[in-house]
C-alpha cells in the first residue's frame, strides 16, 4: 500500500486554537495514516491469544508476559494568547542542531568500549567529556577548587547506571552505600520515602508525587481543571474512574450510540496503579468492562481511545518527554529538548472488533513491543524501534509540519498539567515537610507519554512519576544468552537530563549567582499559544550555567511564562487558603484528601 498525502488542517479543538495565525501547517503531509490490513504480519506468538474474547476486553498485555523477557525494558514506570517568545525556536533550532548530528551520524559515532557515543569518548563509564573553557576560564579554576556536591545513590535503583555517568561527568563526589554526614544531594528510585531519614540537602522525589499520577489522581485533578477551563484542558481524553462512575460510563455509550448508531467508539480500560501496559485492555461496550478482580472491585481508568494516532510508517507512537519541576514555590518548570518515541511493531490500523486485542498495533509501550519479532533495536537516533523525538520532528518538518507550533502545544499541555498537579502536592508537601522543622527541598524529573494525533493535536496519555532512567537493553547475543547492551538513543537522552538536572540543582551554582528565572515572556495577554519567533534565539541565561559544560538540555519554560498561564493557577490559591486556614490548625492537620473533598 502507497503513502497517501494527508492534509494536515489547524485542529480547532487544541487549546491554542485561538490563534489562527500561528497554524500555518497546510502543506500536504504525507505520512501514511491509511488502514493496513493486508500488510499485518501474522500476529506472533507472544501476543495474548484473541481466541474467545475478541471484543470481551481480555487484557491487551498480562503482567508475566510484560515481565517474561524484558526485565530491563521498563521504559514506562520502573516500579510516568500569543505571546513572542523564543522556546519554539530554541526547541527547534536544537532539533536543526541534532538533525546536522543525524545526518552525519555515521562520522561522528566513535565506537568505544562496545559504547557507542556522540561527539564524545567514554570508557567504562569514565567520562572525558569535552569541556572547551576548562583551560582559559578563571572561574573554572575556582570550580576545581570548590568541595564536589555529594550525591548520595544508594538508593537510585534502575537509574543508577545513568547517574553514575552524570556524577562522574560533573566530577561530583558519589556515595553508592550512603553516607552518615548529610550530603547535597539524595538519588531516590522510587519514592521521597525511600528514606524518610533526611532532614537536609535535596532529593529528586516530592512527597505524594508517585500518589498523585496514579491513572485516578491524575485523572481527577486534570477533570478538576477542565471543568473550570474547558477550553485550556481539553488535551486529556475523556475518562470515567471505575468502579465509581460506572454508570454514567454506561450511559454516555448509550446515549452516543442513540445519537449515532453507525459510530463506533472504543475506550480503553487501565488499571490504576498499572504499568508498562499491564492489564490494558480495549472495549467498545459498557459491559466488556471488568469491574471486578477476584472478589475485589478493580479500580481502573476507562478512557476515550485515540482513533486517529499520527502515524509514521504506519507505526503508532508515542512521546516521552522528560520534565524536570525544579520547586514547587514558586513553581519552576523545565523540559527536555530531546525525548524519546517509541513505536509499535504492528501496522496500525483503526480499531475493529477483530484486532481490539492487538497489542504490538495499539499499545506503544517499549516493554511489550520489544517482545515482537518485529522490534527493531537500532544504534541510529533516527531508525527502529526506539527513536529520538528530535528525529520524528525532522522527518515532520520534512513534509511541511509545523514542527515549532507541535512543540509549542506539547509545552502548554506540559506547563497546564503540572499546573494541575501543584496545588494537592503542595498539600502532601506540607503534610511531610511541615514548615519550621528541618527536611530536604525537592525535585524531581517526570515522564510525561503524549500521543499526536492525526491533526497533530498533543494529547497526554499518563504522566510518569518514575519514569525509566535506564540506559540499557537485553540483547540475545547467542542462542538463550542474554546480555545487557548500551543503548545509544537511551544513553544520549537520559544520561544529558540526569547531569542537567544535577547542574540546576547544584547548590553551590545557587548559592553563587545563578541568574534567577526570567519573570514572564513577553506580552501579557492572556491565553495560552506559545508562539515562536522566526528571528534568532534569545540568550536564555538560564541556558548557560558558566560551568563550562555545553548548554542545558534542559529549557526553562515556567516561571518564563507564567504571564499567559497565570489566570489558571486559581486551585493554586485555593491551597494556599486550605493551607493556611484548614490545612494545620492546632492538633488538627487535614492532608490531602480532605483538600480533594474541600475542592
Ligand atoms: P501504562 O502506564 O500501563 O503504560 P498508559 O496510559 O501509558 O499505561 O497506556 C499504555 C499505552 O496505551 C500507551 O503507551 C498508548 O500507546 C496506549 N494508550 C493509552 N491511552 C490511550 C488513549 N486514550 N488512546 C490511544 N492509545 C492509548
């Protein structure tokens, strides 16, 4: 089947369809979004046989199936107004930067080690990154000087491998088995309870984050906001929390199908605390839902299905991008300029009763599509299975998407959910770290999974709290032995965001001057596109930290502009008031359940 063009039309319902101007995508896009049947391979063998329950909402992938081979695969969860401004250019004049790397990329790799690197040596992990101002900058020379930050990693789990590198490319001093003075920094891998024993320094989890974006949670603070801005939050498919609201489920069906018989909608069921795919599953009745578990009610997510997924190659994929929230208050908000795509290893096509339990068609999840004979692990950025997001947007640019305004979408639906998210954190936030007694600050980097679809509308699919750091992939280098391999595309993403995140968090860089944050890009009006200038990028100051390492990977976008986002961070100041009326008063502490009730 040949690629068809596909106009890309401005998509009205996004939350920046406000401003018409800026949509100038209407060139022929040519990606393939057609139905592929007759080129579906055979479903293989790992795929949960549909024998009996096509349409009965069998679990698209089971828990031993994702855990049968892919031990490491955990890239999902390891336990996830117009103004002028400069982020769209920046984004995407990084994106030119990489897509140069791309396309000499047979040059640049130096194969070392079984490594292979970018622009960079590395043995054994021993980085000699290239520092260019190490020589001539005095203010290096005070850096060498200066006492390492310490990083305690004892407790970093899967993320450790990329850590380590990080620390050792800073030259900061680790701690793998912990340290009995305090150190600067603390690595959790899961939780801020994964010791509850730190009353100083920093550490990369808040309180009550891993709560908060469970499917439920989240699924309820974004309700929150779409029902007090439905124009601004309409980016998160519509979804109903099982077994609770069961019965309006029910009969929104009833009530789309009385409306329009022919329509055929499908929804897919999560379950809450669920990861990598686990126990997904898709439905397009009311009564293919599974409410219970044994004799337990399963608390679950049901959700519109995207239909219409972008597709490349005529592979569904999704985005992960990883976001750093520097501070809750004021809030800081950084995001990635490179991400990863993860792509199924089955044509796409839209759903019929046949292929609703497809799982390598319909789920994008890196854990079960690698156990696809499909699976194509690759060392280029731009091929297989696993790509950079900055090659994805190449390939869009390439066919006349524009790529500045995807990105643009992408950072609003980004800034609106942490937004989202704020206030009941703050909540947990002061229920752990009450204020006057001694504990750490917090911060802590999110995987957010977003899905474009057809008319490159963003939508968030989950935010990760835990989102996988690891830098490495199961190979089967003989018949039945495995070994873990580097993966460029992984290592080249993840291990930058760990080491910026480190440079932003470096307490000597705060105590020492840190330019502080940009207060608000641009003009004041209100509304929510971040436009992008055509002209040269502005110096971003909080780019350059004078440490002499390359420019952050990690770009600022809150408090940059808070300006067009201001007007929705009304629940913000509702927490304040529970906090400061309700939340502590004398003996009695209301936490944050009482603030989801009082809300
Ligand atoms: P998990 O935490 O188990 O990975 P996700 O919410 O990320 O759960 O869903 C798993 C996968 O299912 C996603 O990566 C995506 O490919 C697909 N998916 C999830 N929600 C939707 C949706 N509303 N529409 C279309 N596809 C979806």
């Amino acid at each position: 089947m040949s690629d068809h063009a596909v106009k890309v039309e401005p998509d009205h319902t996004t939350a920046s369809s406000g401003d018409k101007d800026n949509v100038v995508v209407t060139e022929e896009l040519v990606l393939d979004t057609s139905p592929a049947a007759s080129l579906s391979p055979p479903v293989p063998s790992c795929v949960p046989s549909a024998a009996g329950v096509q349409g009965s909402a069998t679990p698209l992938a089971s828990k031993d199936k994702a855990r049968s081979r892919s031990k490491m695969g955990r890239d999902d969860r390891s336990t996830e107004g117009k103004v002028n401004t400069d982020i769209g250019y920046a984004i995407s004049t990084h994106v030119g930067k990489h897509l140069n790397r791309l396309r000499g990329e047979k040059v640049l790799q130096i194969k070392c080690a079984g490594r292979v690197m970018q622009g960079k040596q590395e043995t054994n992990g021993n980085s000699t990154h290239h520092r260019p101002r190490d020589r001539h900058e005095p203010g290096n020379k005070h850096q060498r000087k200066k006492k390492p930050v310490t990083v305690d990693t004892s407790k970093a789990k899967t993320s450790l491998e990329a850590l380590k590198m990080s620390i050792k490319q800073l030259k900061w001093k680790e701690f793998p088995l912990g340290r009995r003075a305090a150190c600067d920094i603390y690595w959790h891998g899961t939780s801020f309870h994964d010791n509850d024993h730190i009353v100083s320094g920093q550490v990369n989890k808040f309180p009550g984050m891993m709560e908060m974006l469970k499917k439920i949670n989240l699924s309820r603070a974004l309700r929150t906001m779409h029902e007090l801005f439905p124009e601004e939050y309409n980016f998160y498919p519509r979804s109903w929390i099982l077994p609770d609201e069961y019965q309006q489920f029910s009969a929104q069906i009833r009530g789309l199908k009385d409306s329009d018989a022919a329509a055929h909608r499908t929804f897919i069921v999560k379950p809450d605390s669920g990861s990598q795919g686990e126990g997904i599953y898709l439905i397009r009745e009311a009564s293919e839902v599974r409410l219970a578990a044994g004799s337990q009610a399963r608390q679950a997510v049901v959700q519109e299905y995207v239909q219409r997924p972008l597709l490349i190659d005529k592979l569904k994929f999704d985005i992960r991008l990883y976001v750093l929230v520097k501070a809750l208050e004021p809030l800081q908000i950084y995001i990635a300029k490179e991400g990863l795509t993860r792509f199924c290893t089955e044509p796409y096509q839209e759903p019929n009763q046949k292929n609703l339990s497809h799982v390598f068609m319909h789920l994008t999840n890196y854990s079960l599509n690698v156990q696809s004979d499909n699976f194509v692990h690759s060392d280029s950025q731009s091929t297989g299975s696993k790509r950079t997001f900055s090659s994805v947007l190449y390939r869009l640019a390439s066919k006349g998407v524009d790529i500045k305004k995807v990105w643009s979408d992408v950072i609003s639906l980004v800034i609106k959910t942490v937004i989202a998210l704020v206030p009941e954190l703050k909540v947990h936030y002061q229920a752990d770290i009450p204020p006057g007694k001694p504990g750490p600050t917090c911060f802590q980097i999110l995987g957010f999974d977003i899905l474009l679809t057809k008319n490159l509308k963003p939508v968030l699919l989950e935010v990760n709290s835990n989102p996988s750091m690891r830098i490495e992939h199961e190979q089967e280098v003989a018949p039945g032995v495995f070994e873990y391999v580097s993966s460029p595309v992984d290592e080249d993403v993840k291990v930058c965001v760990i080491r910026d995140t480190l440079r932003l968090m470096d307490p000597g860089l705060n105590k020492h001057g840190h330019p502080p944050p940009a207060g608000g890009g641009g003009a004041a009006q209100q509304g929510t596109v971040i436009t992008t200038k055509a002209g040269p990028p502005d110096k971003a100051p909080e780019e350059e930290l004078g440490d002499g390492l390359p420019t952050l990977c990690l770009k600022q976008v809150y408090p940059k502009y808070t300006k067009q986002f201001q007007y929705l961070c009304l629940v913000d100041r509702i927490a304040t008031l529970f906090l400061r009326f309700l939340g502590i008063k004398g003996n009695m502490r209301l936490g944050p359940t009482a603030f989801r009730t009082f809300i």
